[in-house]
C-alpha cells in the first residue's frame, strides 16, 4: 500500500512534541519492513523538512521511504487542496496521515482513506484560551472525514 504522511509540521526550526512525535512515528514504520511505500509529502518551503527527514535515520531514508516536495516557495493557503491532492491522485496514494487535525477541507478523492492525530484538546484544560473555536471544528471535522483518529496517551 502506498501511504503519504504530511511531514510539513517538520518545516520548521523550533521542533515541538509533534514534530517530535512525527519522527519517532516514522522510525518505527521503518521497522515494518518493505511491506509498504510511504511518502513523505513536505511543501518545500525552506527546505528544513528534508533535512530533518534525513536526519531521522543515520543511514538515510529507508529504501521504501520517499520525500515527496510540493515545491511551494512561499506559504500558500488552501495547499493541501490545490497541491497535496492532485499529488496524492498522480502518485496513487491510498492513505494520508496527518500527524495533527490539519486535513484538506474537500472530499477524498480516488477514496483515499485519510487518518488524523489528535494530541491534545487544549479546551479541556482549565484556563485554555486562544484560538478555541477553530480546533473545536477542527476535531469536529476530522471526526467526521477521517477514517481513523489516533490519540496518543501516556
């Protein structure tokens, strides 16, 4: 089965929980064997998520491992629409991982399974504010579009 993560949230320089989730998640997919190809898709925009990518294994990607790069040169909105779509229908994926709640706004084309991770319900907590409502809808939507959510737990 050929599966895409989006590994944009490791374009950045300040790596968080997620970013570091991400990369443990991908090393024990590598443990799985050649039993599926993963693409690592990655917008491209200053190229700090292919090096981190690499940097997730000594020896470099594992042979069933690809970076995917949208080649974006600036952040654009609506790119997992516009972008990661079509790329996903051209390279016949079957399933997309988000390692957060972000899933493209449209129907699943080719019906290609999508999975999202939910790593906190920051409303929950006591004396949450800020930005409240777009990750209750958020969640909301992955809800309903998903196939699957993860949820890691301690």
């Amino acid at each position: 089965m050929r599966i895409a993560l989006d590994a944009s949230v490791l374009e950045t320089t300040r790596p968080t929980g997620v970013e570091r989730a991400l990369q443990e998640h991908l090393r024990a997919l590598a443990t799985l064997g050649a039993a599926h190809e993963f693409l690592l898709v990655v917008r491209g925009i200053g190229r700090a998520a292919v090096s981190a990518l690499t940097s997730t294994w000594s020896s470099g990607l594992p042979a069933n491992f690809r970076v995917v790069d949208l080649g974006l040169t600036r952040d654009e909105r609506f790119w997992r629409e516009r972008r990661l779509l079509p790329r996903l229908v051209r390279e016949g994926v079957a399933l997309l991982h988000s390692p957060v709640l972000a899933l493209p706004l449209t129907v699943a084309p080719n019906g290609i399974a999508w999975v999202a991770t939910v790593h906190e319900v920051p409303w929950r907590e006591p004396g949450a504010r800020g930005g409240e409502w777009a990750r209750r809808l958020r969640l909301a939507f992955a809800a309903r579009r998903a196939r699957a959510l993860v949820v890691p737990a301690d």
